[in-house]
C-alpha cells in the first residue's frame, strides 16, 4: 500500500472558541473531552482556544472542571502524559447554564456572550437530541452569537425519517450557510476508512477487479456486544435501521462503491457519495420485506455474563407496545445500479447482544473460473480472494490469498492471511476518530462530514424501508448468538453466508 496521505491539519490549528451544548453529557465525557484533550496533549489545539460547555446543570467553572477530572480522568479516559498537561487543559473549560427550551428572554445568552472572543472563529458542537438542533440556533442567533464565520456541528441522528430531516436542515439552514454545518459521522473519522479511500485511490491493482466482474459480494458489519440498559426510550424510537443502518453502514457503502473522484478536495468526495447513494435500487413493500431481515435480543449470555433481552433491560420506564415492535438488529441485502456494480449484492447488518463486538468491511471475490488444483484443503467457495477491513476493535486491512502448505506430495491450498495493524505496522497511537473530526472543524475540512443532499438521499431510500416494516414483529435471537436467522437466509438463498471470521 502507498505511504499514508497526511490529511490532517497543521498541527497548530488557528484559535477558536468550542462551545459544546450537551457538554456534560455522556458523549461529552466518553468522547468529546478525551479527544480535545489529546488534541491538546500533541500540540494541535491553540494555546488561547477556549472550550465552553453548555447544559442546564446551574454549574460553575469550578463545579464543571471538578466534574470532568472526576468523570473523564477518573475513569481512565485521558493518556498520562505531561504532569502539567492536564491541568492546563482543564484551565480551558468553562461552563455556562443555558435551557433553550424555558423561553426565557436571556436564559443565560449574555453570560455566554461575555466569555465569547471577538473576531475569534466559533464553533457550536451540538451534543444533543436532533429536536434542539433548530431551535438552539435560533436562539443562538437572536442572542447575536453566531457569525459569519460560526461552524456549526451537528451529532447523528438529523431526525428520523426524511420529512424531520428536512425540517432540521431548514431550520438551521436558515441561519448558518451550508458550507459552515458540519454533519458528523465519526465512523468517517476512524483510520480504516480513510485509509480504504488511499488503498483504493493511491494503488493501481485494486482498481482494475474493483466492480461486479471481478467482485461476488460486499458485506458491512458494525456489531455490538452491549444492549440498551436505561436507553429503552430512546431505543423505543429509533430502533437498528435508524441508528445504524441509515448513517453508519450507508456511509461505509458509499466509500466503498464510490467512482474515483477527480481530485481530494472539499465537494468531489462527497460529491461521489451522493451519486452511490442515488443509485440504490429502491426497496418496497413485499421486496423490502424479502431482502431485510430484523431482530429482537431476548434473553442470552454474552461471554461469561447471563443478560436480560429488550424488554427486561432495566430503564426508567416499563416496556410499551411500540417496544415489542422496535428492532435492535437490522439486515438490508442492497443492490447499486449503475455499471460498475449492478449485480454484486451489498449486505449491511447492525446489531446489539451479539457475539462479538467489531465493525468491518469484507469483499468477496468471485472463484477461479477453473481451478487446477484438485486436492485443496478446502471447498471450491472458500478458495476466493478476500480483502477485509477491520473498523474496530483492532483497526487494519487483511487479503486473504490461496497459499500452497508446506510438504512434498500433492499440492494442497490452504487460505493465509496478509495482514496490515496500523498500530504495528507505523509503530504509532491510532487516534480516535472524534481527534481526527474535531481537528477538521477547527480547520473548516468538511470532506468527512455530510452534506444536506446526503443526509436526506439516505432517509428517501431507508423511510420505505420502515413503511414496510410497521406491521412486523422483529424475530427474537438470543443474546450471545449471531442473530436472527432471517438475516442468515438472506444470504443462504444465493448459496452466500456471513464472513467465518465475524459472527457466523
């Protein structure tokens, strides 16, 4: 593979003021805060850059810095480092009391206003539901603190079907230009998928296999181990389809099946990403039916630990009708129709309880139209080529090739692994894909983030998807397992099954 491509930032970004709304909320603290701190750690925050939280929790400077040493670096978040580095981040942060919802004529603006640098770029991180994200702005606005040059940041979900996410768009729309609203996706941040556009774009023996000639099938997996304790009501609402299919794996697809774009600027990338998502053959009715399958966890043990299923997960409130209906794994079987890949079958799962926890990107090659070799170890379909791109939780690129064993006598194939790790391969920490947004926001790169046309291509292909569904009981899979079997019929009635090395 091509030496990397740096595509970070320098490593000073210029100043700026961060103002994180949600900024003691979980992924404030998971997240956000740990990877401004390494940014800071490494020398690529500016020395006068401010963080500025903002919640309705009434506290001081003093209350929030106590809180984040006790909830980011208490629990381990932050790398030692510097003795000093940590107390100078947190000299950083400050917080702010701001309910957008109270109606209230000030409600805490002024006081946001007097920490704010004049001339100084600001940046809005909205950490929140999607339904504050207009409101928020408007307020913001009113109160005269977003700017020309304000960048606004928005967390995933936009809404939750296309006719929400359009009304998001316009109302924030309506008062910061496109080019300055920031879509965050962080699965565009981690170091495989960027690297997936350098291995296919950088390389010159990719390109040429690289479509349905040479390609069986694509599979995208983003599996998780943990459930929904204490999430059920937001779960209730969103359920698999919503919030994983619709931004997570649809982006990983578009970075896969993309047309090599003219050049690595701002527009031409996304500009490919929107041409992929266009072109999915639109599922409906009976077909979406047929080529989706969703899941329920019931009650299993994942690894040495017995857990409760969906409707006994402990939560604030008791499970409803709609809870019975939600679905916590979704498999879509995609199809893209244009010249490249019409025919070659892209399969997106997501789920939750699941045996194992990894993300990944698997392409199948077709067979050898004929094999010489007659005494293989294996069967005739596990002798395709195989390139595998692993997300997480161990981040690299592996090309599983056909190798003779060692010995006399017959020849006998056996499949070997040729494997890249990041981390051992440069030698160097793999950062976390929130450093490699954050520093983009503060430089204004928006090539990882998702434009409007994006956001709502990708509801006009999945909001059929969910039409279809809404008389549908999700089938019950055990926790632990690999899922519901519906999602392994979906591949079984081609002769096709889950890559070995994943879940089945």
């Amino acid at each position: 593979m091509s030496p990397a491509v740096q595509l970070s930032p320098s490593s000073h970004a210029h100043a700026a003021d961060l103002i994180l709304f949600g900024g003691t909320g979980d992924l404030a603290m998971r997240k956000l805060l740990p990877a401004l701190y390494r940014c800071d750690l490494e020398g690529r925050l500016a020395p006068e850059t401010k963080v500025i939280a903002l919640s309705r929790g009434g506290l001081g400077d003093t209350d929030y810095r106590g809180k984040v040493d006790a909830e980011v670096r208490g629990a381990g978040a932050v790398p030692p480092g510097d003795p000093g580095a940590w107390d100078r981040f947190v000299r950083r942060l400050h917080h702010v009391s701001v309910d957008v919802a109270a109606g209230e004529p000030d409600n805490g603006w002024t006081a946001l206003g007097e920490l704010l640098t004049s001339g100084r770029t600001r940046i809005f991180y909205l950490a929140s539901p999607p339904m504050t994200f207009g409101p928020f702005c408007r307020e913001a606005n009113r109160a005269g603190l977003i700017t020309e040059d304000s960048r606004v940041v928005l967390e995933k979900p936009i809404g939750r079907d296309l006719a929400s996410a359009r009304a998001i768009n316009d109302e924030v729309g309506a008062i910061v230009a496109e080019n300055r609203i920031f879509r965050i996706d962080h699965y565009l941040g981690k170091e495989t998928v960027q690297n997936l556009l350098v291995l296919r774009f950088a390389n010159t023996f990719l390109e040429p296999v690289w479509n349905s000639r040479w390609i069986d099938h694509v599979q995208i997996t983003v599996a998780e181990t943990v459930g929904t304790p204490g999430r059920r009501g937001y779960y209730d609402h969103a359920g698999a389809l919503r919030d994983m299919v619709q931004n997570h794996l649809l982006q990983l697809l578009c970075l896969t099946a993309m047309e090599p774009p003219a050049r690595n600027d701002r527009e031409a990338v996304r500009d490919e990403k929107v041409k992929v998502l266009r072109a999915l053959r639109p599922l409906t009715g009976a077909d979406a039916r047929r080529h989706t399958a969703r899941g329920q966890y019931g009650a299993g043990r994942v690894g040495d630990h017995a857990v409760p299923g969906y409707l006994d997960e402990p939560s604030g409130t008791p499970p409803t009708e709609q809870s019975a209906r939600v679905e916590t794994f979704a498999a879509v079987e995609a199809e893209i129709l244009n010249w490249r890949w019409a025919g070659v079958p892209f399969y997106l799962r997501s789920g939750k309880r699941l045996r194992s926890r990894h993300s990944e990107i698997v392409v199948q090659f077709k067979d050898v139209p004929h094999s010489i070799f007659s005494t293989g170890g294996a069967g005739p379909g596990s002798q395709a080529n195989r390139l595998i791109l692993r997300l997480q939780p161990s981040e690299g690129i592996h090309l599983h090739l056909q190798a003779k064993e060692p010995g006399p006598g017959e020849v006998s194939l056996r499949p070997v692994p040729l494997s890249l790790s990041f981390a051992e391969t440069f030698q160097t920490r793999v950062p976390d894909a929130y450093e490699r947004l954050l520093l983009d926001v503060l430089d204004g790169n928006p090539t990882l983030f998702m434009r409007r046309d994006e956001v709502e291509t990708a509801w006009s292909w999945i909001d059929p998807i969910i039409s279809a569904w809404a008389d549908d009981v999700p089938e019950i899979y055990a926790a632990g397992s690999t899922g519901p079997g519906g999602a392994r019929d979906l591949l079984a009635r081609s002769g096709r099954a889950w890559h070995e090395d994943g879940l089945a």
